[in-house]
C-alpha cells in the first residue's frame, strides 16, 4: 500500500492533538472539479498533525488514508482550516463559515454558480477550468442540424499575446520570408520578431497572426497571467513510500518555521 504525506498551511489555530476525519466526499461537478462532504459520498480517511502556528496561519501535517479527489482540501474547509490560498474551497461562494462542518445554504447548482461567479469578478475563470463560452446558452450544443447554422472554417485572427510561437501572417508566411523594403532594417526584423510582431508589407510592424479553431475548446479559452500566489498552492507533497521505494522532498518556504504572509 502506498504511504502519502503531504504539508500544508491553512487558515487559523489549528488544534494542536492530532485530528482524524473521516467525513465522506462527494463530487458535486467533475467539470468544473468541486467536491463537498456529503453523507452519499465515498469513505475517506485523513490524519492531521500541527507543525507550528505564527498567529495567523498554520502548518499542518496530511496522512490521507484513502485518495479520494480534494480529499484533504475538503477535510480541511469542513473542519473549519481551508488551505490560506486555496482557489476553490477558500471563497466566499461557500458561505459565512466557507464550508466548515459542511454547513452550506446553497443547493449544489447555487453553489457552483456562486464558485463561478467570484472566479469571474477576479477574471480567474480558468482556475475553474471553463471559459465564458463554456457558460453561454448552448454552449454545450454539439449538433448543427439542417438549418446551416454551424461554424465556418477557422479564420485567422489577430491576437496581441507576446509569449506565442513564430509569427505568421493571414496566408501562413513567415515575416523573414517577406520582402524587405528599404526602410526596413535586420536589426528591426530581429527585434519584431523577439517581440512577436510580424512586418508588413510596408515595413510597419503589425500584430502577430495565429490560427484559432472554433470547434477547439482549448482555442476558446483566454486565459490571463496568474498573480504569484496562484501559481503555487501551499499543499506540498513531503514523501511517498511504497514496498521497496520511497521519494521524499524539502519543505517549501512557505512551511518553515520564520516564514511571513
């Protein structure tokens, strides 16, 4: 059998003995990835052990017994000590108390709503994993009928992001295969193209070209650049150990004894 430990750093006071929950978990939507304690769950098992606490946060020791989805995210929301940056079961969508003994005035529909809805007041949808599209009106309707009404071919569109690959204009040509007119200098050529701008055919750098499919869920998706405390959740993984291996880790910043919020 597999042996799982895990680190975190969660809202409050954590009790200093040793805590077991063994609430049961239910998913209330595989889409957008949201569970909650509900005695028509499946058995979960996790162990709790304090580290250290500064006052305002945390650091607490996970054994879960079973691995069950969000099992120690959930277990900690219901004993009242989300984890400080959780995305998902540290919002205020949950309620007053955010969870804490499964106490939860919404129906699972109100709740995912809610969840979508402060995710959309932030501009962090995708932290949900679905885009504005994914909740329009019949964004999930797939067939096209008789009436002509389905996508066209995709078209190129112009974005403005930086970070994509090698620049293209609408018929696919590379802009260092474009000629190059007199004004136009190797140096300038060589900064577009670090910039991700493609050079016109009068020498005016425009914006970079890429090709979006409309039936593409990926291609739908707009996503923003995550602030630091999104890009790292503190919930560590410290060892695993199973019949004849064992990885272990350091532990992250977040959880020594002198770190500051």
């Amino acid at each position: 059998q597999l042996e799982k430990e895990y680190v975190c750093r969660v809202v409050g006071e954590f009790p200093e003995h040793e805590v077991v929950c063994e609430e049961p978990i239910l998913v209330v939507s595989y889409k957008v990835g949201v569970c909650r304690v509900d005695p028509k769950g499946k058995p979960c098992k996790t162990i709790f052990q304090r580290l250290s606490y500064n006052g305002r946060s945390s650091v607490v020791k996970c054994l879960p017994r079973t691995g069950r989805t969000h099992q120690i995210r959930v277990h900690l929301q219901f004993l009242g000590h989300p984890i400080v940056n959780d995305p998902i079961y540290n919002m205020e969508a949950w309620g007053p108390e955010r969870g804490r003994a499964g106490r939860v005035d919404k129906t699972d529909e109100e709740l995912l709503q809610a969840l979508v809805e402060e995710h959309r007041s932030k501009q962090s949808l995708d932290v949900l994993g679905v885009s504005e599209e994914d909740l329009a009106p019949g964004a999930a309707d797939g067939a096209c009928g008789d009436s002509g009404g389905c996508a066209g071919p995709a078209q190129a569109l112009p974005v403005s992001d930086s970070s994509a690959g090698d620049a293209k204009g609408p018929e696919g040509n590379h802009a260092a295969a474009r000629p190059l007119n007199s004004d136009t200098s190797l140096e300038t050529l060589e900064r577009n193209s670090d910039l991700g701008l493609c050079e016109n055919g009068d020498g005016r750098s425009g914006e970079k070209w890429e090709e979006k499919d409309p039936l593409c869920e990926e291609c739908r998706v707009r996503r923003r650049d995550p602030s630091p405390q999104e890009l790292v959740m503190y919930l560590h993984a410290l060892r695993y150990r199973g019949p004849g291996f064992e990885y272990c880790s350091s532990m992250p910043a977040w959880a020594t004894e002198g770190w500051q919020e």
